[in-house]
C-alpha cells in the first residue's frame, strides 16, 4: 500500500549510499534518513502519540523539517505544517484546531511560542528542532533520534490521513485540508512524466516547506532519491549563491520569489550553468516575468504547475515545450497547462454540466489525488466534494488541447459595472509595462459602479512612470473596463503571504473598512 | 478515481487530434477511440451486459483488440483476455471458470469457437471482431460502435475489479488473476519515472495483447497518449519493416523476440533510425541476446522490466544505464532491476523474516499494484498474499543498491519463449499416457527462448513409446509450448525427498552447471 514511509524504504533501498539532504555543511544519506526516521518515529511513540494523532511544526525549512515529514508518518501519527508567517492569534487557531498532541519548533519560533503557550488547550509535548540546548519545557529533536531504538513503519497507508494542510489564510477562515498518504503518493506519481528529473537531480528548497509546493518537492525528490539542498528561508542573493556552489539544477518557486531572483542586479555574476529546470506555481505568473526568466536563464527548461492543496496539490503542468514565443506551441504562455495522469478534468457550470471547449466555469476535478475533505468540516467538505467533483473554486476554460486557462481566480475578481474584472488579467498588463516591478490589482469601492479597478505598484530602482502613462499602456493591450482608473505607486515590496503571495487582504482592508464588498 | 475510462477521457482530451491506433493503413485518433469505446460499452449494455459481469476476448492483435479493452472497462464489465496458443479444452475451461457472458472473437478463432460451443456454459453473445461479415451467431464488432449511442463510463473505479488475467496453474489448473482499475493505473505510473517515454512516441505492439506484458504496453500509451502500431502477431520480418515504415520508437518485445529480430541476417538492409528504446522483460533474457541487441542496434536504449501479472505486473526495471559492459554501472547485466516507485520490496525467509543484502530467499512486496487475489480461489490467495506480502514464487538476492537478482523460481515453472509452463501440467498430461511409470519435467537451458521444457521419463515395465510419440501424445490435451521439447527415458526410479517428493533440484543440477537458472 502506498505510503510515505514506503517512500523511504524504497530510496533507501536503492539509493542508499547517496545524499539525501543538505543543510549548510551537513550532509545526510537516503540510510541515515530512513535510519533518523524511524528513531524519531520511536521517540514519538515513547512520548505516547498514537495512530492519527497530530503532530504539528512551526519552524523555518531545514532538513529536520524534511524528517519530520516522514517521522511523523512513520509513526502513524498525521502531520500539520503550520504556516510560519501567521500571527500569534492564527498559530493559536491551527494548533488547538487540529488539535495537536506536540509541536516541533526551530529557534525563530521558541519566543511566538511561549507568547502564546497559555492558549494552547491540546498540546503536551515540544520538542525543539534547533542546534542549540533546548529551551526549557522543550525535549531535544536530536535526542529523540539519539535515544530511540528503530521501529517497524506503522501500517497506515493507502486512505489513512497522512497530513493536515491549512489554507485560505490569505482569503477568510483557515481550513484543515485532510490528505491521504495514498493523496501524496499518487499524485507525485501523476505529475512524474511531465518532469524530466531523475535521481541524479539536485533540487533546491528555497519556497517554504510548510506550504505543500515544497511538500510536494520534498516527496517527489524523496521518491526519486534526488538530493536536496535546503535553505531556511527565500533571500534571492543566498538562493543564487546556492545554485552556484551546490550545483543546483532544479528549483521550485514561486512566481514572486521567481520576479525577484531573474530582477538580481548582479545575476550575470553568478555561474548558473547547472540549473536546467525552474518550476513554477503556486499563484498566477505574469507572463512578462516568464519572458525575463527566458531570457535571463536560457538553459533553464521552465516548467509551471497548477494545483491547490485540496488536489494534493497538482492537477495541471505546462512543460517546457510551451514556453516558447516561436514556433506551433508558441502562444500559450498564458496557459496553466494540461491536466496531469490520473486526473479528469472537466469545466462545470453551475448546475453541473460539463461545458465545451472555449467556455468559462469552474475548474473541477477527479481523481486518487483528491482530498479526503476539510477537517470538522462536512458541510463544507460536501459542498466542495458534491457529485464526486472537487470543484477549485476556480474559473477557468480548456482550448480544443485540453489547455487550461485560469481566468477567474473566484475570490480574485472585480465586479465593476456589471462587467468582471480578472486581475490576472489587468496584473498581466501592468507588468508588461517596463518599469514595473511588482503590481497587485484590487477591487475598491465606487459610487456607481460598485467597485472600481484599482492597481498598486513597485516600480523597478531608477525607472519612473505616472498614473496616466500606465492606464494609457494597459488601454493597449486589454479593454478599457478591465484598465486600472486609479493607481498607487509605493516604495516598499508589496506584502506576501508565508507561501509567497501577495496578500491582497491586507491591501484592501484600508479601503473597505466599514463596508461589505460583496463579491463571492 | 483511477479507471481506465478516465485514462481514456483524459488522454481524448489533451491528444484528440493524435493519431492512437494504426492497423494496416487504418487509422484512429484518441477522440475517435473515445467515442467508439463509449458506443462499443453502450451496446454492451444493451446486450444486458451488466456492471462486473465478464467478457472475454479471443484473437490476435488489432487495434479492435486495443478498444476491447476499454469498451469493456466503460462498460463496468471485467475484461477476461485468453491466451491464443491454448488447446481449445483450456479454452473451454477459462470460460467457464470466469463465468464470461460475451466473447469477442477474430477470424483466426471462430473455428476454435464452434468446435467447443456445445461445451461453453456461460456465454451469451458472440462478437465477431473481424472486418468480413459476421459469421452465423454472431454480433459485429462494428455494428455495436455504429449503431449505439455513446454512454457516460460506468463509476467502477479504484478497487473494483477491470479484468481477469489467467495464469498457468501449477495444479494443473490455471487461476484467475483478478486486477482492479487501481491497480492498473497505478502500475503505469509506478513505472513510467523509468521509461523515458512521451506523447511524441510510437510504440510497436506485436507481442501478444492478451498477455499482461503488452496489456501494460497498451495503458502506458493511453495513459500518455503515445500512437500505437499494432501487428496481429510476432513475425520478425514483418516487425522490422515495420519499425522502419512506421518510425517506431518504443517496442516491447519479450527476449525470443528480440534474439530472432536481432539475428535477422538482413537486418542491415532496414533504416531503424527512429528506434530509441526497446523495452523487454516477461522471461529470463540471455546475456548473449542482450549483446548481440547492443551490437546491431546501438542507438537503441534497452530496458528491462521484471514482474508477474500478479502485480500488474511490473515490480523492477533494469534502466539503459546498466546494459553496458564499461563504466561504474557494468557487470549488472544478470540483474532483474530495482523496485520501481510505490514498492515495498523484500526477501524473505520461510518464516516471513526480511533477509539481509546478498541473501537468497523469496521475492514479495507491497504496493496499490498487488492484485486482489485469484478468481473464486480464496485458499491460494491467502496462502500467496500472506502477511500483507505479494509472495512471488521467485527466489532472489538484493545486492546493496537494491538491485534484484532472481536465483530460481520457487514454484515449479518453466518460462519458455516468454510463456509459463507449470511442471505440473505438462506432468499431468505425459502422466496420461498408459506407458508412463513417473516423469518430472523440468526448464533445461535454451539460447533463445530462455528455458526448454524438458521431461524425464520412467515407463512402466514391458511398455514402450517413442520420444515423438510422447509429445504427439501431449499435443493433444495441451497447448504446443506447455510441451515437452525434449524427453529423456530412464530405468531407475527419479529420486525422491525424504517427505517422497521428486527432487527437481537434482535433476536439473547436470544441465545447469556454471549457469545462473532463470537469471532475467
């Protein structure tokens, strides 16, 4: 049966003597891997977690973090990311959520912690994830590997609850997304042949590992035996150091983290000549910015999937064949890919029926990669289930390929006059713009029209443009109802979320204060 | 959920327009395949086939065969392909034994049919798969797809059962594989990360599609959307004018195959430029056969895959990396490969305990590729799934890069040409006849097709019978290769175990000196 601590033994088995991750200076094989899991699978047992309890973790990337993943599963126990760029009050929230029996923390978390502690009603056991001695009321990770005694994988697999995902904190209230081992196994497998990777890959942790892009990158690099080279955080001049010096050859970020790296002053000063593959998801990609990585990084085949938690997470793959300006698969860059193995994918309205080609509805989806449903949630999780589809919550449409074009993130569009904006769409022509560095559109208010197109702006060091010079630019490329009527340019990075999006909560918020936007 | 109607759905939706099937000068594409396997399931239906029922096939290859396939699926029926070289009393007995309602037959088979009509207790409808017309009694295959409307696919999926697939039994009975829609797909993608295969490849199907090893072949290219050029049978003159008029690129062949394709003595005369990659497995490969294939088609990648039908059926896959006799990867040529992804693997002792690297002992594993047992044989399913364990019948060792070497097959059978002949079938017939005393048959060395079955014969006193007359005699209650090929006649009794069982071991021990047995 598929699980994740076969995943383990299988690499073990045939990779054992290689590398399995890195951290600074410190290497760990695929053995000494299987070997540090099942110990801290031990140490959990030994500390009274059971079959389905939670175990939660609220730390930077590290390779301890790559362990747990599998330490806890190994254990039998059910995982729980939690999204380290949350407020005190939201880690709250998650951890008596889900209900946690322990939490695993680094050094960049031991004080939110303690602030917080009181308020924690299910929590018995903190085990800290550090180098340092352990601060008090914690047990040492590297103890619990240390003093445990190997023990068989637990037997849960197949539909058995592996991890609890939390999303929609950037949206409304978080929910717990229940996934299956056999969730994340299969759908690495499903998204394998679109990858040209192997184990002699070495894969770049730079996104965060609680969000499940990176999760996904773990299991995958897990079940191909690739090496894995993790950096605590995002800083785009350590992630081109690292790709230099560590030999890098296939990444995974996201579309801001990518506008950033390809927008280095300096890139031209690093040796990037092993990096052959960027994947790219997570959020919608402004197709000025996959041109920049085109030209800056031309030996890097660029890869984009689309997907959500809720999909474990990919569902659709744009390869490398497609991102191209020339040629009979030029034109396409705007595409969110094709469906991946494994995967039915049909357009539904809102009665159900499947649309045809050319038409817009909700992106749906069946398949092994499914979510089990939300956590305490069964009105939610049957409304998001219903007829057996997982519906995304996202608009969208397929071309006469099978080609999946994202045109209404749902709970990203504007209604003005009647007409619906997409702000990817309006994003996109922002972008195009030369001096723009980063750009969010959003709904505010207006008087007549309910609410209006409203765009904020990072323009690039040194570059200038005004309000009416941008309006004017966008009025060339898309129709006038969609351009910004008013924009704001500001100095400082516009605000991301943990998983690297723009938090576009947070930019509305000033402008509907006391006001309800009534947009689904 | 994973069926084989959604690898159809999803592969018409991304390749519509692509070539899928070639036959002759005939010609299909993915939608066409959609289409007519949706009406071919509608007549089914109406013919009152219902959800799990059984329909056979008997025929040789056509891309008619290919639809069986899935029609059958998208129907909810269960898909019972039979071995096309039985004597018609197998016939007889596989279906019945599965209970088949329908049968779907080509003109090579309609006079086997009426030759063991009377004796058929179970079937129903009669479907003529030819392009003639109908002989009397039966459906045509074509005025099913015509004249029915296209049906949404049935809901079986994941567990339920697809199909059927029948083994040699080593009773003398052969068993009923029973493999479900998971297990299917999964197996396609569990292997796919190892076959460098894509969309843009054209495979060559002229091994037998009613054995798993091409059935496999034909869900890979549905999974991927790969073109598919069918030839009725194996004829090595016909497979390399194929491979050049075609553009083959991917051909699966089983080891005879390629030993015969490869000492074609004009096999210069033919531009195989586009063959990129042979995949064999199903029997033990010669290592001669293996070099011989390097030296006349060297742009051509080789793989292995090693596995049963009883795990859908790959376990191992030996990459082009390892055929080589120079470099760090050399000497593995005796290897079986290494477990793909999704496999527990292990060797095991008589008492189910997991045996070191470099051990001998039985090969078994996990994975959502395992069958659901054996049809109506619940006592020999326990006993071959015990403890959660796939036990294969093969014994193996595991060198410490997890690769598998198979030593000898546990059960008492001979693969021959690719096929499995169990002893004890071929001893059940020999036994028949009135002069036997005692006979062991046993796998003796044999360049091309791997194993020769060989029988070792005592007759009674006073009686006498020709080496001819033996095998003449066994042609007729069973299938020319469960034959034996060779006889040899002794006076002394054949030595017995302690618990009066033949010592096989002994036997075989002269012919085998200084050879690995069943080496694959």
């Amino acid at each position: 049966m598929s699980s994740l601590s076969q995943i383990i033994r299988h690499t073990a088995q045939i990779h054992g003597d290689r590398v399995a991750t890195r951290l600074g200076g410190r290497s760990r094989t695929w053995r000494e891997i299987q070997d540090r899991v099942s110990r801290l699978a031990s140490g959990l047992q030994g500390l009274g977690i059971e079959e389905g309890d939670r175990v939660a973790v609220l730390a930077l990337n590290s390779d301890r973090y790559f362990e747990f993943y599998f330490g806890v599963s190994w254990a039998g126990a059910v995982y729980v990311p939690v999204n380290n760029r949350l407020a005190p009050a939201e880690f709250v929230h998650w951890l008596n959520d889900s209900g946690s029996k322990a939490v695993f923390v680094d050094d960049n978390y031991v004080a939110a912690i303690a602030e917080i502690r009181d308020r924690l009603e299910t929590l018995q056991h903190f085990v800290y994830m550090g180098d340092g001695d352990s601060p008090d009321g914690y047990l040492a990770f590297e103890d619990l590997v240390k003093f445990s005694a190997p023990v068989k994988a637990s037997g849960r697999a197949g539909d058995d609850m592996a991890g609890l995902f939390y999303t929609g904190g950037t949206t409304g209230k978080s929910k717990g997304v229940m996934l299956s081992h056999r969730n994340h196994s299969y759908n690495v497998l499903q998204a394998l042949p679109y990858f040209d990777v192997s184990a002699d890959d070495v894969f770049l942790h730079s996104a965060p590992m609680f969000h499940l892009a990176d999760g996904f990158f773990c299991l995958m690099a897990a079940t191909l035996g690739c090496r894995n080279v993790i950096l605590p955080a995002f800083e785009p001049t350590r992630v081109l150091q690292t790709m230099q010096n560590e030999g890098i050859t296939t990444a995974l970020l996201v579309p801001t983290m990518i506008n950033m790296v390809v927008n280095q002053p300096d890139i031209d000063s690093y040796d990037l000549s092993s990096l052959r593959h960027l994947i790219y998801g997570a959020s919608p990609m402004p197709e000025a910015v996959i041109l920049k990585a085109m030209e800056v990084i031309p030996h890097a085949e660029l890869t984009q999937a689309y997907g959500q938690t809720e999909a474990s997470p990919v569902i659709t793959v744009m390869g490398p064949e497609y991102h191209t300006t020339t040629g009979p698969k030029a034109g396409k860059l705007k595409g969110a890919g094709r469906a991946i193995a494994g995967i039915d994918l049909a357009i539904l309205d809102d009665d159900g029926n499947e649309l045809p080609a050319g038409e817009v509805g909700e992106v749906c989806i069946m398949g092994d990669n499914v979510m089990l449903g939300y956590w305490n949630l069964p009105d939610i999780t049957a409304e998001t289930l219903r007829d057996g589809w997982l519906h995304t919550g996202d608009g969208g449409r397929l071309d006469e390929d099978g080609m999946l074009y994202i045109v209404d993130r749902v709970k990203d569009m504007i209604v003005s006059g009647g007409e619906n904006v997409y702000s990817a769409e309006t994003e996109q022509a922002i972008y195009q713009h030369p001096a723009v560095a980063e750009c969010a559109v959003i709904g505010i208010p207006h008087e007549s029209w309910g609410e209006q197109v409203h765009a904020i702006v990072v323009l690039k060091a040194g570059e200038s443009v005004t309000e009416q010079e941008l309006i004017d630019h966008c009025k060339t490329l898309i129709a006038g109802y969609k351009c910004p009527k008013s924009i704001q340019f500001r100095d400082e990075p516009l605000p991301l979320s943990g998983a690297g999006k723009i938090l576009k909560k947070d930019l509305r918020a000033p402008f509907w204060e006391n006001r309800d936007r009534n947009v689904s």
